[in-house]
C-alpha cells in the first residue's frame, strides 16, 4: 500500500526536526475569493496539511469562533459542490495535504460514491468527519476503496483503550488526537490527563498523531514531545485573520516556535 500524502507530509516536516503544521479554516472564510488568497498564503508559508471546513448548520464540535465563520460561510452559499470545484480549478498547485473536515450529513447528501470520485479528482488527500463513528463508518470506506483518499479517525481523552484499538486498526493518513471534553476553541491551558492519554494512544497507532482543540501558542504543546507528530490549530487562525491579521505571519509563529 502506498504511503499516505498526508503522512509524509507530516513525517517530512518531524525529520527536519519540528511539528507538522495543520491550519484549519472553513470554505469560504472571511469571503469567498480571499479564502483561496490565505489557503495560498498557508501553504506558501509553509503548511505541511490545510483542512478546509466544510460548513454546517448543526456543528456538533464547534466552538463560537469556528462556529460563527461557518454560519457566515453558509449564508454567502458556500457549499460542498463549491468547495470541490474550486479545489479542481487549483489541483496541484498546492505543497501541503488538502483534508476536508465536516459533519457527515453534508457528505452523506452529496452522494457518498461522488464524493470519493470528486474528491480524488481536486486533490483532496483526506476527510475528517468527527461525528461519525467508527461502526457507521463502513459505507464510506468502501466509496473512498482505492481513490487515494484517506478516512482520517478522531479519538479523544474519553476513548476507552478497546475502542483505541479499533481505531489504530482503522487510521490512514493520521490519526486526530482532540484535547478537551468539549468544542473547539483557545483554550489557556490543556487538560493535565492529555499527557497520560497521550502516552497510551502513542504506541497503538502506526500512523502520525496529530493534537487539536483548544491550541492557540507552540509552548503549550511543548511537554508533549514526541508523544505528538503534528499540531492542528483553528480558531487562533480566524481569530487572526478577523483582527486583520495574515496567514503568513500566523506560519511564521508556528514553524519558528512549534518544535
């Protein structure tokens, strides 16, 4: 079996001797045309995967910030045929790994067999889908069989260690390691259990983990070590970008700060 794009990626950006990366910003965000500007600007800046949220009316994990940008996104119309599309204009013109993350309701109506063709097709190496579990999560494996697009698992501080074993078994690209009991969004300071899960997930899965949720500055996942290989940030990015900020210094911080 081929490598993982997303899992080189990642394993590329540790041998030069730091975190991966992972931006996060959902389709669409602050407006249409600028959101390709700061997904070039990301990857350009040295993004090693982008996620590009797919927006959703009923967001489940979704903390205000995230939560508030997609709902935006939504009423300007931005949709999953959209987001597709544009990829396709813009195949191969990016470095980093392109994820889409979304609740499963968005792909399931477009179709689950279109949407691994479609997917393939715009380049987009991996989906994240955080509130489908792993029993349900059959029927879009089979639509994504052999289109080099990876069904990336989520687990959690309160994934119990039989169901950590189902989801090493299953986990291509990487695995989505979240933080906090609760929904995305900057947190001072992470739960003091992550640490110890993290000691136990490290050595069941093969593929990298990734840290997200409530992450905002490289020193706060500095005591994790090597217990990670790849950090997610979302919120910190928008609350940026809304301020006026740019992605480009938001990379700056990360691949000067996140050893």
């Amino acid at each position: 079996m081929a490598m993982s794009i997303l899992t080189e990626r990642i394993q590329a950006a540790n041998a030069s001797g730091r975190k991966a990366v992972i931006p996060y910003l959902p389709a669409g965000f602050p407006d249409g045309a600028r959101f390709w500007d700061e997904i070039a600007a990301l990857d350009s800046g040295g993004a090693d995967v982008i996620e590009i949220g797919v927006p959703f009316s009923d967001p489940v994990a979704d903390g205000p910030v995230v939560e508030k940008a997609s709902l935006d996104c939504l009423t300007r119309g931005v949709n999953l045929a959209w987001i597709l599309s544009e990829l396709q204009k813009r195949k191969g013109g990016f470095k980093a790994g392109i994820v889409l993350m979304g609740y499963y309701n968005p792909f399931l109506q477009y179709g689950l067999e279109k949407l691994g063709r479609d997917c393939a097709a715009a380049g987009v190496a991996g989906l994240i889908i955080p509130d489908l579990p792993i029993e349900e999560m059959g029927p879009i494996r089979a639509a994504l069989e052999g289109t080099g697009v990876e069904l990336v698992c989520l687990i959690g501080l309160n994934t119990p260690k039989e169901r950590l074993a189902m989801y090493a078994e299953a986990a291509r690209g990487f695995v989505y390691f979240v933080s906090v009991l609760g929904t995305t969004g900057v947190r001072e300071s992470l739960p003091q259990e992550v640490l110890a899960k993290l000691g136990e997930v490290r050595p069941l899965f093969k593929v990298p983990v990734a840290l997200g949720f409530g992450i905002s500055r490289p020193e706060q996942v500095a005591p994790f070590g090597d217990l990670i290989d790849a950090v997610v940030i979302g919120s910190a990015l928008i609350k940026m970008i809304d301020a006026g900020g740019d992605a480009a210094k938001f990379m700056g911080g990360w691949l000067s700060g996140g050893k």
